[in-house]
C-alpha cells in the first residue's frame, strides 16, 4: 500500500528558505543578515574590532528600522524619486554608523548590503515578506564584479574603482539610472537575467 506524503511543496520551500537564511522567525532581518554576508569580505580588518558584534547589531537594527519605513511608504505614493531618495539616506546612515565607531565604511558596501537585502525580500516572495512589492520597479541592483562584468556587453560606464570602494553616491545612482534607461525590462530583472546569463532587450535610442 502506498503512502501518499503529507510534506507539501510550500513545506519543501521554507526548508530551503532556513537553510539559505536561518531559523530567525523575523524572515526580514534574516535577509539583512544573509546580505551581509554578501560583502563582508570586503570589510577589511573589521573582525578586529573590539565592539565589531556591536557594530553589526547596531547596522541591522537601523536597516531593520529603514526596510519598514519603506514598507509604510503606500503603493500610490511611490515613485523612483521616492525610492532613490530612501536609499540614498539609508546608504548615507549606515556609512556614518560604521564611521562613528572607527571603520571605514564606502557607498558601495552599503549598497550591495541594501540591494541585496532586497533582492532577497523578493526572493522569499510576498506570502513570507510582505508589503514591498509596490518599490520593485524602482529598485537597484546590486553591484558586484559579476554583475559589473556582465553589464559591460552592453556597453555599461564602468566605475573607476572597485566596487566595494565606490566613495560618491551621486556616480552611483548616475550608474543604477544608466541601467533604468538602458533595458526594456525593470532593473531587478535585469539583475536576475544577467546573472542566469540570459540576454536583455535594449530599448532603442
């Protein structure tokens, strides 16, 4: 006699998701705490720091705190000039965070953490994480070498540095506006296409 199985495939996601992200009940700050570990690499001499725990606590309450204003932000009221402007004072609140403690913190470190914040807030999709879906259109995408280096076949502004160093905001939201007016598709999936290396539509000039 066969047995039919009581795991559904709803249950086979949320595996995966506690694999990827933990057990945190609070599937937000888990995102913010995945993401982290995106770039944390590039925090060169951070770990020794004394009040380091501290540090990345503190940065991920504010984060927390940020994501759900953004949340409370209504479908109507949304806009590109909206988001940037939210991002740009998170990304400019967790450098000055990281600065006040001693440790050099760039713009593009704190992009790569608020970007992929949100790309796994998607990710994990609106039945886990709600309330974000009205900013997707205007979101960023994460900067990374991968990313970068695909972004050059289609005739991309390279940065002049690398980009966990990228100092100045304005070259940086100059960049993510280069990718908005670029595809005929919104950023994030553009972000998702290019990294299963899948080519885009370009809008004609």
């Amino acid at each position: 006699m066969t047995t039919l199985s009581t795991i559904t495939r709803l249950d086979y996601e949320n595996y995966l998701i506690q694999v990827y992200f933990g057990s945190d009940k609070d599937l937000l700050k888990a995102c913010i705490k995945r993401a982290y570990r995106d770039f944390n690499r590039t925090l060169h001499g951070f770990g020794e720091f004394e009040n380091a725990n501290e540090i990345y606590t503190q940065a991920v309450d504010l984060l927390k705190n940020s994501f759900d204003n953004l949340k409370s932000i209504s479908e109507s009221e949304v806009t590109a000039e909206i988001f940037d402007s939210w991002h740009k004072i998170t990304c400019e609140r967790l450098i000055s965070l990281f600065i006040s403690h001693g440790c050099p913190f760039f713009v593009g470190q704190a992009q790569k953490w608020v970007n992929m914040t949100l790309k796994y807030i998607f990710t994990v999709g609106e039945q886990r994480i709600s309330g974000f879906g009205p900013v997707y259109p205007y979101c960023h995408v994460p900067f990374d070498n991968i990313l970068l280096e695909q972004l050059k076949n289609y005739g991309f502004p390279m940065l002049n540095c690398a980009w966990s160093r990228l100092k100045n905001y304005d070259e940086y939201l100059e960049k993510q506006k280069w990718i908005r007016e670029k595809f005929s598709i919104l950023p994030m999936d553009v972000e998702f296409r290019l990294w299963a290396k899948q080519e885009i539509q370009e809008i004609e000039p």
